[in-house]
C-alpha cells in the first residue's frame, strides 16, 4: 500500500474537530468580540488547508488506482497467455474462437481459431453431447473430464459446456504411472491338460511320460515367450503368474497355444487338448485365484480346448475349434447317479423341469429322471407349461400312459407343492433364465442340473449337483448313463426307453451328428430296454404343408464366404423355432455348406436364428456374440428386432470373426 495512504490522518474526525472550533470562535466572540474574529480567521485558514489536502489526495489516489488497473489488465493479457496450462474458447457451432499460447505450442500452430473442435480434440465432441443430452433430462453437470493423447504427451481436458471453454493440463508422468501400474499388475491362471488319460490310452509308463515331456516342452517355450511364470501342479495341471502387459499380448495371439498342442498329438488316436484359466482384476489374491479357478471351469464346462479369461465384468472364449472329446471313462457317471440317488432320497418331492420350448430330448430325459425316482418311492412330477409341434406327437404317446401322464403337472402346480425339502432337477439347460419357470429356480433350496451344452457365463451356481458333459449327444444319453447306475436292477418300460432313445435320434440327427461310443452304448440299452423304433418314426414324420414351407424357404438361400449357407425368410413371414431348426439342418446337407444360419420371425414376436454346422466351424461362437449360445455345431439367439437388422447383425458378427481368426478350421 503506498505510504500517503498510510500517512492519510484526515477523515470524518477533521469535520467533528472542526465544527468544535466553530462553536468555541461563537463562544469566544459573545464574550470578545475582536478575539473572535481572529479566531474565525485561523479556523477558515485551517479549512481551506484540510480541503486542498483532501483533493490532492483524492487526485494521487485516483492515479494509482488508474495505474493500478492498466498493470493487472497488461498483467492479466500476459498471464493467461503464458499459463503452464491450455485454455481454449468455442463458439456454439464448435469452432475454436480464442485459445492461449500453451495450445498453439501444443500443436506447433501460430493460431487455432477457426479450427473445428473435433478435428483438434476428438474426445470433446461425446462429452459435449452428454452435457447437452444431460440438460434435455433435468440433470446439469457442471464440467466433464476426459483424456486425449497427442504426440507421445497426455492430457486431462475439463470442459464446462455452459462457458463453451476448456481447460487443457499435462497429465503424461500420471498416466505413464497409471499404465504402468495396470500393465504390472497381477494375473492368474491355469492350465488342464484336458484328456490326458484318453491320449495315452494303451501307452506304456515311458510313452506316456515322453508325451508329458513332450507337451510340458511346448507348454514351457509358449510361456517364456509371453512372459509367463508357470509352475506345474500336476501332470496335467499348471499354475500361471503374468502381468498385465503380458495377458492381453496372449489375447492378441488368441491363445495359440491350443493349436499347437492340439497339432503337436494329431497323430494319436485322440488329440491332446488344452483348457486355460485366466483372471484380472481384484487386488486380493484370494480372489484372484477363485476366479481363475472359475473361469478354467468355465472352459472345461464348454467342451475344453479353449481359454477363457475374466477381466473385471468381462469375460471372453478363444478357441474351442473343436469338438469337446468324449470320456470313456464312467467312473463320474457312477459318483453322479449315486450322488443324485441320495439327494432323491432325502426329498420329500422331485420336481424335474427343462427349458422354454421343450424338445423330445427334454420330456425324454424328464421321464428318465422320473424313472429314477420312482424306483425309491420318491414322489416325482415333470413340470410342462403348455404344447409345442417338437413334441405333440411325443405328448400323444405319453397320454397313453395313464399312471406315466398324471405325473406332469404345470409350473403354478410346482410352486404350489414345493417345499423346503424337495428336489428340482432341471434338464438340457444350466441357465435359469432359459427354464420353463425361472421362479421354481429362485425358491428350490436344492437343485441339481443335468446337462449337455457347453456351459454359458449365466449359471445355476447354487446347484447343489452339477453334471455337465458338452462331449454327450444329448440329456437322454447322460440320463440313460445315470439310470444304469443309479439302480442295480433297472426296468425301463417300453414307453419310457422309447422317449430317451427318441431324445438321442433327435438331437443326433438319427445318429449323424455329436455321436460317440457312449451314445451307441446307450442307445443299446435302451433298444434291449424294448425301446420302440418304428413309434419313434412315426413321431419324426414331417407334414407335408410343413416341407412345402421348408423348400419355400431353402429356395431363397444364398451362398455367403464361401462355405455358409444363409437363408431369410420376408418380412411378416411368421414360422416356429422348430421349422427354423429343421431348415438349418437340411441346408447343412447340401454340397460345399461347411454351416447354416437361418433367420425368421417367430410367433412369440422374436426374430430366431438357427445355426448348424459341421465342425470346421463354431457357430456356438457366432450366436454367443448375438446373445445366444449353444454347442459348436448347434447353436441358436433370439433377438427383439426386424429380420432385416437381424441379418446385418449376423453378416457383421461373421466379418468380424473372419478378420479376426477366420471362420473355418
């Protein structure tokens, strides 16, 4: 502050002192009068003095304020142009108006006005549009924060829409951090070896060692190159320890470890496959671990030869080209049957309940199940909610069966008549969602699942008895496996060993697709059971107005990469899932069609999509990617939209995939 600021003893104070004079000069003067007037001189001199001095300092004060002002204004232009961050204005069409001297060194440009915002800083644009999108509901932010790299610097732009102005900060040594942080961070994995018992199968302890040797080698050379702490467990079990860094350069290479494995034992009468486990995200190790543990699980329950990988919310297959290999061992389906034995025997009910849209392997496997039961006196019921063309003809042999229909009863009847000690078995399915009553899932305090598709990311986890073979034909082949287990003296009638082979012929395509050894060896038993093979023919019969519409369709199919088959009904064109299914199938025995995808609507409103293939292909894959799944070589989705979309949805999820890893084998 200047001095004669400090100095300044004038004020109010001076008119209080000096109207004190005035009244002590009219005091003095009614006493003396020539005395008074000289007093009054001396005061008017004073006053005179005070009021000169009070202008000259409103005069000095008024020039340094004057001063004052033009150096903060000079200050304040210099400032903001030399500030050690960037400040940029915008005009309402989004065109750069004023921007500082940081910026224009930022872009080695003298000036960036007239410049669209979105061709200097792309990421502004979206945040604009959320703030504007922001206003329209009633929720004001007042500035939105987002990152931008340009040259090999990185920067924190803040922008406040209602200004039309951002703020520009360097922020490269934190994200330098940051990324290094993350890219350090801690993942975890596992490695299964997934048939090693069927690979060395009739080798001899030294053979079957050098073929560990041999597949540990490749294991180990694949590790090092990616930066892998690996740790082997078991003979067929491997631990993993990798960063960051190192897990998402796996996934660039898409896990090429599984083809070389897989290559490596073609000769053998059953190639050796791999399942890899992997996780990131959690800080806790514990954690870390169960996730890993989780998504091997994950893999393995979808057939193996495949990784799977669990990054936050994320979860991504690579892999599963091939066919899940088929175990030729029963020891499991003698722990499952006797496990899910005492499980029924400790009920007070057995309620057995498949998916939506049930098929002939569902009331097959259903009915299996059913037999199972009975045979301890256990009271069971199947539960179906309505009919469906799949299997009218099925119900219609069933109705025959007086003691064998009184057993089904609808989804109300179960809710009803479930208790806290009863049992639901669901069939063919392992997603809740996907059952013909979601809400027996969610109440039943004990479930058991039977199923043989590949196992999807939504999961029943609280079942209580989980068994899942993807390398079976079908629920009735694992059913019949359990059955023979389950009771040592087993008496199927001819009616309940016709439904699980029709359920076998069904999803076999008469013995042609997903067929093993164990399929024969059930479908044996069941033949010796007094399966009926002329009923079940007469349940496949097709209807002729049906083919018609089948060939209506085959006719407008085209050929697509090559190799695939893809036909779309028209607009309005309503057929049943079932029709859909059996074009998809009939277009996969044409030549040169390596898969099939065909697209219609449905009754339910909902365009479906069916997808066969013949196993140089992964439609599971395909239809995974839509919202569906399914196995390998038979997979379908459901998608709330017009055929039209449903069509560019599938011919881009194809491109993608082809430009990726390629679509076949």
């Amino acid at each position: 502050m200047p001095k004669f600021l400090q100095r300044r003893w004038h004020g109010y104070q001076s008119v209080w002192a000096f109207m004190l004079l005035l009244l002590l000069v009219i005091f003095v003067s009614w006493y003396n009068w020539p005395l008074g007037i000289i007093c009054l001189c001396i005061v008017a001199v004073l006053s005179y003095i005070m009021l000169k001095t009070e202008m000259a300092f409103r005069k000095d004060l008024l020039e340094y304020i004057n001063g004052l002002s033009f150096r903060i204004k000079r200050v304040e232009s210099e400032a903001i142009s030399m500030l050690p961050f960037g400040i940029v204005l915008y005009s309402e069409d989004r065109n750069i108006e004023w921007n500082n001297h940081y910026v224009s060194n930022m872009f080695k440009r003298k000036s960036l006005i007239g410049t669209a915002l979105q061709d200097v800083f792309p990421p502004l644009i979206t945040a604009i549009s959320d703030k504007k999108e922001a206003k329209d509901h009633s929720h004001p932010h007042k500035e939105h924060r987002v990152e931008m790299q340009h040259e090999d610097r990185y920067y924190e732009l803040i922008v406040i829409p209602d200004e039309r102005l951002v703020y520009l900060h360097d922020i490269t040594d934190l994200a330098i951090l940051k990324n290094q942080y993350n890219d350090e961070k801690l993942a975890l994995g596992m490695i299964s070896l997934d048939n090693l018992d069927e690979a060395s199968q009739g080798m001899d302890d030294q053979q079957r060692t050098a073929l560990i040797a041999k597949a540990a080698n490749v294991i180990t050379l694949w590790a090092k190159a990616y930066g892998v702490y690996l740790r082997r467990l078991s003979s067929d079990r491997y631990l993993m320890m990798l960063s960051h860094e190192s897990l998402q350069e796996l996934e660039k290479s898409r896990f090429v470890i599984l083809d070389e494995v897989r290559e490596m034992t073609a000769d053998l009468k059953v190639p050796m496959t791999l399942s890899v486990g992997l996780a990131f995200g959690p800080n806790d190790i514990s954690e870390l671990g169960e996730l890993a543990q989780s998504s091997l699980d994950m893999a393995l329950g979808r057939g193996g030869d495949q990784a799977a990988v669990k990054d936050g919310q994320r979860l991504s297959f690579y892999g599963g080209k091939s066919n899940a290999v088929e175990k030729r061992t029963r020891v499991r389906a003698r722990v499952i049957a006797h496990a899910l034995r005492d499980l029924m025997q400790e009920s007070d009910k057995v309620f057995i309940m498949g998916h939506r849209m049930p098929d002939m392997d569902v009331i097959g496997a259903s009915i299996g199940l059913l037999k199972a039961a009975q045979m301890y006196n256990v009271e069971a019921y199947i539960v179906l909610s309505g009919n469906n063309p799949s299997i009218e003809r099925m119900l219609i042999q069933v109705e025959k069966d007086e003691k064998l229909v009184e057993r089904f009863i609808t989804p109300e009847q179960a809710l009803q008549m479930l208790t806290g000690h009863s049992l639901l078995v669901v069939v063919d399915t392992h997603k809740a969602s996907m059952t013909m009553e979601p809400k027996l899932v969610h109440n039943a305090t004990r479930i058991v699942v039977v199923d043989h598709h590949r196992r999807s990311e939504e999961f029943i986890n609280d079942a209580v008895l989980v068994y899942m073979e993807p390398y079976a034909s079908s629920a009735c082949e694992l059913v019949t496996e359990l059955l023979q287990y389950i009771h040592e003296k087993i008496q199927l009638t001819q009616i309940e060993a016709t439904m699980l082979l029709a359920g076998i012929i069904v999803d076999t395509k008469h013995f042609a697709l997903h067929t093993g050894s164990r399929t024969f060896e059930a479908a044996g038993f069941l033949r010796r059971s007094g399966a009926d093979t002329v009923m079940i023919q007469r349940m496949l019969k097709e209807d002729l107005q049906e083919y018609l519409a089948k060939a209506e369709i085959i006719k407008n199919a085209k050929m697509i990469h090559q190799h695939i088959a893809l036909a779309v009904t028209e607009q309005g064109v309503v057929i049943s899932q079932l029709l859909i299914a059996q074009v998809a199938d009939t277009l996969l025995t044409m030549t040169d069609v390596v898969s099939s995808f065909v697209i219609s609507e449905r009754p339910d409103g909902m365009v479906g999509i069916s997808a066969r293939s013949l196993g140089r292909m992964n439609v599971q894959v395909v239809m995974e990617m839509l919202g569906g799944g399914g196995h390998l070589t038979n997979a379908a989705v459901q998608l709330k939209c017009t055929v039209t979309e449903a069509e560019a949805k599938l011919i881009e999820v194809l491109q993608q995939i082809e430009e990726k890893e390629g679509l076949f084998e």
